[in-house]
C-alpha cells in the first residue's frame, strides 16, 4: 500500500502525461550572444560559443557562455505547446474552480434552474472545499517539484497539494447538481450522469496537465468528495428545510463559518488558501442569508411533493432571452456589488485595525483578511440570491 502511495504522488506520472498531450519544455534555438530566444528545436547554430542546445524553461542552460544565458532566462518560454486543441480544452476546465466561473455559474443555478438547486449546489461546494482547504494546510504535502513537471499557474503554487481542491470542487458541484434535479426534472438520467462524470474528469485532469497536483492528488480529492456527498445526501431535504424556515437561519449563517475562518490552522509560511477559503464560506453565508430573505419575502416558495417531477420547458426565443436577460442584469448586479463592498469593507476593516488599505503585508493579517474578504462576499452573496431575484420581480424577469 505504501508503495502505491509513492508510486502516486511521482512526479514523473505528470511529466508523463504533459508529453502525451503535447505540452514539452520550452527551447531556446540560438545563442544568448547573438539574436532574442525562441522556441524552435535545438542543436548548435552559428555564433554560439560552444555549441548550443535545449534550455530546459528558466532552469537551465547547455551554452557555454552560461553568464548570458542567465540574462535570458525572463525571455524563454517555459513551455511549448504541441496540442492546442488539448491545451484550451484543460486550462478552460482549470477555470472552473476559480472565483469568477464560480461567482457567474452558481447564481445562474440559482436564477435560471430553480433557487434550491443553487442552495444545495453552494452548501456542497462550500463543505467540501472548506475541508479540501484545511487538509491541506494539516496535511502539508508539496506540489509536484517544478521541474521536472511544468507548471502553467503561479498563483496558487505556495499553497500545498493534498487533497486537489479543484478535483474536489468539479465533483462536488455537478453531481450535487444531478441528484438535486434528478427528483425534481424529466430528463434522461444517463445524460445527467454523463456530463457529470465528463466535468469532474477534465476538471481533475486538467490539475495534471497545468503541473499543480500530483495523481494522488486528485484521486484522493475525488473520492473524499465521492463519500461526503453518499454520506451526506439523506440529510439534503431536513438541512435545507432548517434553512428557509428557521428564524435563527441568518445569525447561524453568519457566526458558523465565520467563526471556522477564524479558527483556520494556522499557515506558516503564509500561502492563499486561508482567504479563498475565507471568499467561499462568506459567499455561503450569504446566499444562505439571502435564500431565506427569498423565502420570507415570498420569492421563493415550497413545492408540493405531488407537482414533482416537474417537466422540463421547450427551448424557445423567448425562454433563452430571458435566461440571458437574468443572467446579464444578475451578473451586472453581483459585479457591481463587488467592486464596492471590497472598497468599503477594506476602508473600514483597515480602519478599525490600524493599517494602511495599501499595505499588502498588513492584510495578510488574520484579523484583517478574515473579516475583511468574509465581510465582502457575504454581502456579494446576498446581492446575488436575494438582490437578484427581488431586481428580477420588479422589473418582470421572474
């Protein structure tokens, strides 16, 4: 078992499979002393001292005149793509874990398919990343050494790699999606399952191909998603129920996850994972807010077991055009709210701490960066669930 674990998390396996989809180490095809760097080939060429051969990325030179090469390191392309077809298709499914396909996707649940959905869809994807993210900074396991493997993000790169939170999240959001909507919609079940499992596999894949995560990785991020949701499915309808009836729905929203932003284990050296876990839960605790706002201000209503499964509505003009038109006004909507949250929010927390809103050093502190980003996106997430579809019935997009 131990040497399957090793086996794993080698770094060669992701080499291996950036060679197989066509991503190689960039080259440098002339000599430092004569004309800039590019990306063809290798070998000796004329005006080389030495003899002249491949540049392995920034990490390394084969000329002899090595002094020169080091002032070129800036300019050869760490990498050469072979295959674009296969590099779009997984740096676009890489995007999917980030911030600004999750804060249009998730609302668009919420807006255009039904707003229970969109709660469950967030709940799940904030309970597993909250936990991907703390076994990480518990766990503390490095990211595949850069080189050999290639790495094509640099954002993220100090945080560590177990569990892959990417592979988490591309299983948690589509297959919580599918067992929501397969009670409640007539649709073909093999499809659902289909474009589920095709999610969660480029999505997974897509963290080898970018050199971010080992296979272990991602393997142990899928499964450990795969028995939260099995576990957890039976309580779906109770917790959600809990959730739009209960007055004490927005004081337990905001307190709980606040409080397990507060009580992140502790990062040393500092790394991003404490605030984009900080993003996400605030984001969850105010679309919980806002669900029950929704409920209360009847936007949102029960729905009789009896009237279920609903069928699912004909593709028509008219039907697109006002799923865009939400989808646009809501976007709009949640942008704008951003911009200006972060502003004031930072102004005041910076404010009450002492710091300057321009010390980058200053709000890498616990007591700025929590309140701060978890204060933000709460109120993002209550522009999103609750502004929205309140903007939407005012001016008849309901």
């Amino acid at each position: 078992m131990g040497n399957a674990v090793e086996k794993l998390q080698e770094p060669d396996l992701v080499t291996r499979f950036q060679r197989l989809c066509g991503l190689l180490p960039g080259r440098v095809d002339t000599c430092p002393r004569t004309v800039r760097a590019g990306v063809r080939g290798s070998g000796p060429l004329p005006g080389c001292i030495g003899g002249c051969g491949a540049l392995r990325g920034a990490n390394g030179c084969s000329c002899t005149n090595c002094a020169a090469s080091q002032d070129l390191r800036s300019e050869v392309p760490p990498y050469i793509v072979n295959n674009r077809i296969v590099h779009f298709i997984f740096i676009f499914s890489a995007a999917f874990g980030r911030e600004g396909c999750i804060i249009t996707f998730l609302p668009f649940c919420y807006w255009n398919v039904e707003p229970l959905v969109g709660r469950r869809v967030v709940a799940m994807w904030a309970v597993v990343m909250y936990l991907g993210q703390v076994l990480k900074d518990k766990i503390r396991w490095p990211r595949p050494p850069s080189p050999p493997v290639l790495r094509l993000e640099t954002r993220v790169e100090a945080e560590y790699g177990m569990p892959s939170t990417h592979a988490m999240a591309a299983t948690a959001i589509p297959f919580a999606f599918l067992l929501t909507t397969m009670d409640r919609y007539h649709y073909p079940l093999e499809f659902g399952v289909m474009v589920a499992l095709l999610l969660c596999v480029l999505v997974s894949l897509s963290r080898l191909y970018t050199g971010m995560h080992s296979v272990l990785d991602v393997i142990c991020g899928v499964v450990l998603t795969a028995v939260l949701l099995a576990i957890s499915f039976p309580f779906w309808d109770t917790m959600d129920s809990l959730i739009i009836h209960s007055n004490l729905t927005p004081a337990l929203a905001l307190c709980g996850p606040f409080l397990l932003c507060i009580h992140y284990p502790e990062m040393n050296p500092w790394s991003t994972t404490r605030g984009d876990t900080t993003i996400i839960m605030g984001a969850w605790a105010g679309s919980t807010i806002a669900s029950w706002l929704c409920y209360q201000f009847s936007l949102t209503q029960d729905v009789p077991k009896e009237n279920l499964p609903f069928e699912l509505p004909s593709i028509t003009l008219g039907l697109i055009r006002n799923m865009m038109s939400r989808y646009l006004v809501g976007v709009s909507l949640v942008v704008i709210t951003r911009q200006l949250s972060k502003t004031l929010v930072l102004s005041i927390v910076c404010q009450v701490m002492g710091v300057s809103p321009t010390d980058t050093e200053a709000r890498k502190d616990l007591w700025v960066e929590v309140p701060y980003k978890f204060a933000t996106y709460s109120i993002v997430g209550v522009s999103g669930f609750f502004g929205g579809p309140l903007l939407f019935h005012y001016i008849g997009l309901d």
